[in-house]
C-alpha cells in the first residue's frame, strides 16, 4: 500500500486486504506522495488483526538505527508482535539530495547498512547494547519498549547485486531478489535482466552467502507488473511497454501475465524451481491479483 485520501479509507482499505487474505501489508519508503511507512502501519495495526506488517524497505541512510529501532519495537508492541523488519541502502540519489543527505558509492551505503543492521540487532536483544564502528556508535542503549518477538524482529533485506545479495544471506531472515540497482533509473522496472536465470544465479549468491542457514530464509520476489489476459503472450504484451521484451515476460518471476490460473501454476513452478514462497503485489495490482490468493492458499 502506499497511500489513501484519508485516513479512514487507509484503515478500510487495510480491513479489505485482510479480509481478502493477503498475509502481509508493506509500504515503500520514498519522499513522494506516499505516507510515511511506520506511522501509517501503526495506524494498520489498530485496525486488523493477522496481516503482517512490513516495509518494502526504508532507506537506511534516512535514519538513526538506534531511534529506528525504538520505533520499530513500538510497532511490535502496537501490533501484538506483528513486525518485519524491510531495509535497504537506498538508490534514488534525487531523493538523497533533496534532504541534504549525502548520496555515497553503493559499496559506502552497504557498509552502512550491514553496521545499522548490527546496531538494531543489538537493540532488539533486550539489553544494553555497545556498538563501536566505522559508521555508527552506541554506547548502553537499551530500547524501550521490548518487542513482543522475543526470538528477534525478522529482517527483510535484499537488492540484485552479488554483494547486497550476499549481506542479506548473511543476515536476512526474507531476501528479496530485485534487479540491480547501479543502473536503475525508475521504481519499477528500468531492466532488462528479469528472466528467471538471472533469478536464479541471484538465488545462488543468496545460497553460498547463508551456508547452512539457506533453509530457513524465505525468497521474495515484488511483482513489478499484473495483467490478467486470456492467454499469457496477452499478458505479457500488455506490460511489454512499460517492462521490455515481452519474450522475457513470459520467463520472469517479477510478472505476472495470463489468466488466474496460468498464474497460480508460474506461482507453484517458481515455488519449487527456485524456492521463492513470498510475493509483494503493488496495490495498483490488488484488484487484478486478488483472486490469486485463494488458489495459494490452498497450494
């Protein structure tokens, strides 16, 4: 979700979601017209009471992990334990520069991030926490309130690069495969690498970065395109324009092009070729991937 015009049809429209069966509700984290992620997933949490709470991830330089951690586990507290944890390192420089925050090389941002992880890790564990890095310094923090997941807030990491990919298998409890963003110029799309064999040499990268810990994360894919069409070659030419070579399309986990069931099959074939079990659907899309849900559900 990302916004409504007001707040009461942003808390109907999070009970719809819900009531539908969507299993978790995430927003992005850009400046635009959007509202901000925890404020308005705190007002989610008031008015549901299943759907996991996420975000689709917040840039880490726009933040003090140690205040961020404060509010994350408030929002647990607020939602009865219901947090996911979405982080990123950021990529759109325009929106680094209106704030006045410096936009540093990828590599600088991630070193950031992997230390902002640690600190908020820190901070969860319920205890005072001392954190001396090249970024970032805490001395005795100790977070209140305590989050209610005591086995530790899930983190939702994760980029098309090899070595955001590899911090997010190091540390992610959900990695998400996207495209690569050092030439990323839009939110969605703006790539020619979707087809599944990238996906699945990202996948890799994930694999050999987790070790024996691989089984336990969860792989997330954020469809970037929904047309639901007769036959998928529709489909796929329907998102052809915004997306790239409609061929490719037909071969991406990030679109989902055809009818319902065609989909609900790519679904389960992705699920067991390549492990991916977590899907994000734009809200733009929900209508359109709706009656997906039921069919995963009973999978």
């Amino acid at each position: 979700m990302t916004s409504a015009p007001s707040g009461k049809e942003w808390c109907e429209l999070a009970r719809r979601f819900e009531g539908e069966g969507w299993d978790a509700i995430s927003l992005p984290d850009h400046l635009g017209p959007q509202f901000a992620p925890v404020p308005a997933l705190a007002a989610v949490a008031a008015v549901t009471e299943r759907v996991r709470l996420s975000m689709f991830v917040l840039a880490n330089d726009y933040r003090n992990p140690a205040v961020l951690a404060k509010e994350v586990t408030t929002l647990d507290v607020l939602s009865g334990g219901r947090v996911d944890l979405g982080m990123g390192a950021g990529w759109n420089g325009a929106e680094f520069a209106s704030q006045g925050v410096a936009f540093d090389r990828p590599g600088v941002r991630i070193e950031r991030l992997a230390e902002a992880i640690e600190v908020m890790k820190g901070a969860f564990r319920g205890e005072p926490f001392t954190y001396d890095g090249d970024h970032y310094r805490v001395k005795d923090l100790n977070v209140f309130p305590r989050p209610v997941q005591t086995d530790g807030i899930p983190f939702v990491l994760g980029g098309g690069g090899k070595r955001m990919l590899t911090l997010a298998g190091q540390q992610g409890d959900v990695v998400s495969i996207s495209t690569n963003n050092t030439t990323r110029t839009q939110e969605v799309g703006g790539s020619s690498h979707l087809g599944a064999e990238v996906v699945a040499e990202q996948i890799g990268w994930v694999r050999e970065a987790a070790g024996d810990r691989f089984d336990d994360i969860e792989i997330h894919i954020r469809v970037f395109g929904v047309a639901v069409r007769p036959t998928r070659e529709e489909g796929a030419e329907a998102l052809a324009d915004q997306l790239g070579d409609p061929e490719m399309l037909l071969r991406s986990p990030f679109v989902w092009a055809g009818p319902i069931e065609a989909i609900h099959e790519q679904v389960l074939r992705y699920r067991e070729e390549l492990g991916i079990t977590y899907y994000t659907v734009s809200q733009r899309h929900a209508d359109m991937a709706s009656p997906l849900v039921a069919l995963v559900a009973g999978s």
